[in-house]
C-alpha cells in the first residue's frame, strides 16, 4: 500500500510517509524529491518512513514526488507516484 498523502503535525496520525509491504522483500529502496528535483529522502529500509524534514528543516505543503522500487522472491518492480505533503 502506497499513501498519497500524509500530514506531519505531530497528532499521531498520518506524521510519517511509510511503504506498507507484506511479505519478504529482497531489495528495497524509496527516494522522495520536491518539485525542484532534490533528493529529500532515501532509505533502503521497509520500516524507515519520512517525516517531511529535509536536513532538518520542515518542508512546506504541496506536492513531492517517491520513486520506488523492490524485488521479492518472483520479481522486481519499480514505481512512481505523487506524494502531498499537508501542514
């Protein structure tokens, strides 16, 4: 499952930006840009999720894009999507 939204205000709900993957995953990797293109977030952990902090600086609201990509025990899949960012 993959969101496309979340809201990092620090109520407990929706705060962190996080793959929900079932079962075994061979390879892992989520990049997140902002609409100029830079890298704000990259993890090769399943259970890492993003706070929508960039070198430790709140991110404004609006639009990021994630590249993802995994590989299970049957194949590699690569995708991209829109991600919002609500304050």
């Amino acid at each position: 499952y993959i969101p496309n939204a979340f809201s990092p205000n620090g109520d407990g709900i929706n705060d962190c930006f996080k793959i929900k993957q079932q079962g075994r995953l061979k390879y892992f990797e989520l990049t997140i840009f902002n609409r100029m293109g830079n890298r704000v977030f990259f993890t090769n952990d399943v259970n890492d999720c993003w706070d929508g902090t960039y070198n430790g600086q709140l991110q404004n609201s609006g639009n990021f894009v994630y590249y993802l990509k995994i590989t299970n025990e049957c194949r590699e899949n690569v995708t991209s999507g829109n991600l919002l960012l609500i304050r």
